[in-house]
C-alpha cells in the first residue's frame, strides 16, 4: 500500500525539456505522416498518427520502411532497359 501513495516515482521534468520532447515528437510524425500521405499508403498513415513512439517509429518509417518500394522500383525500370 505504500507505493499507491508514493505515486510520483519521477522527478519533475523541466518545461524547456518538455517543449524540446514535443517539438521532437511533432517534427518527426508530421515529416511521416506527409510522407506516408503523399505515397498514399494510407495504413501507415493510421499506424503513424496512432501510435506514439517519442518518433522513433516515424524515423524508421522514413528511412527504412518508405525507402524499400523506391529500391524495387528502380530495379524495376533497370531491367526494362
């Protein structure tokens, strides 16, 4: 029953830290949320805006995940050639 009292385990963070966490954290969705809009993938898109991950699921959809179809489609178009 004492730790039900004790409830706030963390410190307080500081407002500067705070607003830095957020303009993280909206940074990096809105850049994967147009993204994933402008190539109309549109269950990325609903993963993406419901999921909070402090950006670290946006970061990999940028750099991993919405990278893999630019790769096949130039393999694609080489071997037309």
């Amino acid at each position: 029953m004492n730790w039900i009292s004790n409830y706030n385990m963390f410190p307080e963070l500081h407002p500067v830290l705070i607003v830095l966490i957020i303009t993280w954290i909206v940074l990096w969705k809105g850049l994967a949320l147009w993204k994933s809009a402008r190539k109309n993938q549109e269950v990325w898109f609903i993963v993406l805006l419901v999921i909070n991950t402090l950006g670290l699921l946006e970061i990999l959809y940028l750099f991993v995940f919405s990278e893999m179809g630019r790769k096949d489609r130039k393999i694609k178009t080489r071997k037309k050639r």
